[in-house]
C-alpha cells in the first residue's frame, strides 16, 4: 500500500495521537499511560516519515518501544484513528 500524506500541522485536519494511544491500549489489553509515556517522536519515527525506513521496520520498534503484542493491522487502525473529523 502507498500513501502520500501531507504534514498539514493541524490547520486543516484535527489530529490526536491520544486516539491512537486509546486503539493501541485498547487492543493490547495494556494501560494508555503505559504507551503514552514511551512513545516518542524518535529517530526510527522521523525515518519513517521520510521513507527511510519500511513501514515493517517501524512497526516492529513500536512494538518493542510499547510492549506491543499487535499485528501491523491493528497498527495500522490505530495510527487511522488520530483524524477527529
């Protein structure tokens, strides 16, 4: 799958990573404080967001990060939850 997103800043789009914070703890059975307080915009997440590293490779450091035990579809339909409207 390919996609072109545009980093609008939240002046077009409302966004929340807490939406995604939620689905993740949610689907993982784990606490949102847990998730919240270890996610980090980090360098994997910086490579990922100029394509240098796989959308696999990033997905497999959030796992460990989080202490997630998620498939990279349920990545997935966390990180699709951050739009508000």
């Amino acid at each position: 799958m390919k996609a072109l997103i545009t980093d609008l800043g939240g002046i077009y789009l409302n966004i929340s990573f807490d939406l995604a914070i939620k689905r993740w703890a949610h689907l993982n059975h784990s606490a949102p404080a847990f998730i919240r307080n270890n996610f980090k915009f980090d360098k994997p997440f910086a490579d990922f967001e100029i394509n240098k590293i796989s959308e696999a490779e990033y997905f497999d450091h959030l796992k460990k990060l989080l202490d997630l035990n998620l498939s990279n579809d349920q990545i997935i339909d966390g990180w699709n939850s951050i739009f508000i409207n």
